[in-house]
C-alpha cells in the first residue's frame, strides 16, 4: 500500500482515544492488540495510559493493520457507530454536557484536534437540511483503501455521536459516499437506516436542522464549564507539539526556571542559533515569544494553583525582583497578579 503523507504526521501530540474502541472490536474478533498495533510503536499498556499521546502516522498505521487482518469481518462504518462518547474522555463528556446540540457541535469542530481528525468536517446549514461534509484533509495523502475507509469511519463515529447526544430517536434525512458501493452494501442501510447514495460529488450525512436546537442528554453548565477547562488545556498541549515552536515550548516548560538563551536552545536541538531563529520566525514567533509565553503559563499556574507568594515566583521564573515580575504579569495578562489570583 502507498505510504500516507502528513505535514508533522510523526509529531506525538494526539490522545490514544481513537485507537481503544478500534483495538477492543478487533480483540472480539480474536485479533489480539499486539497484532492490531503492530510496527505502531504503541503497545497495549499505552491503550491505559491517559499521559501517552500518538501521531496521526501512530494512527494510519493501526488503521492499515485493521485493513489487512479484518477484510470482510466487519466495516470502518460499523465500528465507528459502535463509539461511545466516554471513547472521547474530557471531549465527549464537553460534547454530552452541552446546552444545545448546536453548541456541542461548535465545540466540538472548535476542538477537533482532541479527537485526533483524520478527515476534515464542516456542518453547511444553507439549504433545508443540516450536512455534515466529509472531505479528505488537504495534506493527509491516504491510499485509495485508507480514504475509503476514513469516511467511512467518520460517517459512523458522526452518526454515534449524535445518538449518544440526542438519543437513539435521532436520525439521518440521507447519506452519500464520494466511492462506489461495496460489495454486499446492506449494511450501510442498516447502519444508517436512511437513503443512501454512491458515486456522489462529496461524502456527506443529512439531517433535520431541528435537532441541533435540542438539549444534549445530559446538559449540565457546571460539568460543561469544567470540562471544557481540561480540554482547553489539552489542546494548548496539542498546539505546544507543533514544529520546533513546540518542541521548544516543551523543553522550556519541563525545565522550570532554567530559561536557555537562544543559542543554548540551538546547542540543545543540534542547530546552529542562525537556523533556529529562521525556524521560529518561520513558524510566526520569536525566541522571547515563547519564553515569555512559557513564562506566562507557569506563572497563571502557580498563581491559581498554589499559595506561593510573588517573591517565589519570580526566583522561579528568573525575574530579577517580585516588582519585575509584577510588570511583566500586567504587561501579559492586562491584570496584576493580585488581582488574577481573585478571579473565580
């Protein structure tokens, strides 16, 4: 099969959620997970460990194994519809606890990279019915298998995740697949219980815009908010993997209080400091950037999270004086830090 291609497919920043349901139906099927994360780099303690993060190459790579060991036993569109919002952990759990349908599905788009995309999603509410179009992501180049079984995947995962919101009263207006019908499509129809086209222009699934005006099963605005804090969290993990911005970011934050210069960074990542700051500015900062941005998140940290007074976090932070810190802290957040530690 041809090698899928990705702009920073290699870049560890992904939670494993997506791979447990997948592994756990293969494990039914009498395919163990060795043999599901094969050549992966994953193994089966990582499935349980909610600190691992994989790559979207980690990922097409046990979705290949799916595709060579269960030919025929069972379709991307079935085990898809077997997800279950708790498969998604704090994410599913912001999409469960929503005020309306409407708002779990802007959460959800808005934190798309938690749930590790492998296609690219857009709800289109221009004509009568509600569309959610499946396209293949625009730097994610999959073989012909792989991007069958993708949307397929997705077509399932989308229809599962709206029952889990709304109930099992939901339901799909139509469907339509960008690929030609399979060999034996009962299950499509099964599956999604609705009118079905092959061989369409775009992949997409239909439904009644008046679902999206309903309240989640368990809208709850306390849970909501909480949730939402742990994914806005994880997701600043995410967009701190990204590129050598990222993997500076990662150095400067498990190194507290140890701010390498630039050219200590560079002696660090085996580059010359030239090259490094071409590649930060490359990718939209400077090197202060993200210092001060690393400095910033550990401050809001211990701030909110400790009693530690200014004094402390300044030597921790290497500012020359708590009154350093102080006007740096206003300058980032437009706050003093007394004032911030107030907030509720």
């Amino acid at each position: 099969m041809a090698e899928v291609k990705y702009i920073g497919s290699t870049e560890r920043i992904y939670p494993v959620y997506k791979l447990i349901p997948l592994t756990a139906h293969l494990a039914a099927n009498d395919i163990t997970a060795e043999q599901a994360l094969a050549g992966s780099g994953i193994t089966t303690a990582h499935l349980s460990d909610p600190y691992f993060f994989i790559s979207r190459q980690q990922v097409t790579t046990v979705f290949d194994n799916f595709l060579r060991l269960a030919p025929g036993r069972t379709s991307p569109l079935e085990l898809g519809a077997s997800f279950h919002l708790t498969d998604y952990g704090f994410y599913g759990y912001a999409l469960l606890s929503s005020a309306t349908v409407r708002d779990a599905v802007n959460f959800g788009l808005a934190y798309r990279e938690l749930a590790t995309p492998i296609v690219d999603l857009e709800l289109d509410e221009s004509g009568a019915d509600a569309v959610w179009i499946i396209r293949a992501l625009p730097d994610f180049t999959l073989h012909e298998a792989m991007e069958r079984f993708v949307q397929e995947y997705q077509s399932g995962i989308l229809l599962s995740l709206h029952k889990s919101v709304s109930g099992n009263a939901f339901r799909l207006s139509s469907a339509s697949f960008a690929f030609s019908a399979p060999a034996g499509a009962a299950h499509y129809h099964s599956v999604l219980n609705c009118p079905i086209e092959f061989d369409a222009a775009s992949t997409e699934l239909r439904f009644d815009k008046a679902w999206l005006e309903r309240r989640p099963l368990g809208s709850h605005t306390i849970t909501f908010q909480l949730v939402q804090d742990a994914c806005h969290e994880m997701l600043d993990r995410i967009d701190g993997g990204r590129g050598v911005v990222g993997e500076i970011y990662r150095r400067l934050l498990g190194q507290s209080g140890q701010f390498a210069s630039l050219e200590e960074m560079a002696v660090r990542l085996g580059l010359h400091s030239r090259t490094l700051r071409r590649k930060i500015i490359s990718e939209g900062s400077t090197y202060q950037k993200i210092v001060d941005e690393v400095k910033f998140k550990l401050a809001t940290t211990y701030l909110t999270r400790t009693e530690m007074t200014h004094e402390s976090i300044s030597e921790r932070l290497g500012f020359s004086d708590a009154s350093s810190f102080r006007r740096a802290f206003k300058r980032w957040a437009h706050v003093s830090p007394n004032e911030f530690r107030k907030r509720p």
